[in-house]
C-alpha cells in the first residue's frame, strides 16, 4: 500500500513541478511585457511632453506676432493723429491769419474814413 502512495506523491511533485515552471514562464512573461509596457508609457509620455512644448512654443510665437501687431497698429494710429494734429494746426494757423489780415483791413479802412 505504500508503494501506491509513493507513486501518487511522486506525480504530485511532478506535477507541482511542472505548475512550477509554468508558473516561472507565465512570470518572466509578465516581467518582460510589463517592462515593455512601461517603454511604451514612456514613449508616449516624452511625444506627449514634445507635443505640449510644441503647442507651447507655437502658442508663444502667435502671441508675439500679436503684440508686434498690436504695437505696430497702436504706431500707425499715434502718426496718423499727430499727422492730423499738425494739420489742424495749421488751417488754425491760416484762419488765424486770414483774420488778422480781416481785421488789419477793417482797422485800415476805418482809420482811413477819419
């Protein structure tokens, strides 16, 4: 009766054995896609970081074309109104002495009359 326990306990080891093995592969298995799978996480991670500086960068570049504009808008509108200022100036200049010259013949034809 012993010898039929013998052989079911040296089945059980071998078949705790070859659960052991495939245990071990299933294992290594894991180990090797998890480091895979780790790769991956960070290939992604760095063109994701490499996107996001890109729109950062371009998102940069459109707000510096936007203040240059801005700037060079808020330029043409002070040289246009100084432009126009100067203008006023001078047909306030004309009329100022077209009067004076008015009243300098009024003045004279009055002092004539006497």
């Amino acid at each position: 009766m012993n010898a039929p326990r013998q052989e079911k306990n040296r089945i059980s080891r071998t078949v705790i054995d070859r659960i052991a093995v495939q245990l071990n592969g299933l294992e290594s298995t894991a180990n090797t896609m998890g480091g895979s799978i780790m790769e991956t996480i960070l290939l992604l991670r760095e063109e994701n970081e490499r996107k996001a500086e890109a729109r950062r960068a371009d998102e940069e570049k459109r707000r510096s074309e936007e203040r240059a504009e801005a700037k060079a808008e808020a330029e043409e509108r002070r040289h246009r109104d100084k432009m126009e200022m100067e203008e006023r100036a001078r047909r306030d200049r004309e009329e100022a002495r077209a009067r004076t010259q008015e009243l300098l013949l009024l003045i004279g034809a009055l002092t004539k009359k006497d």
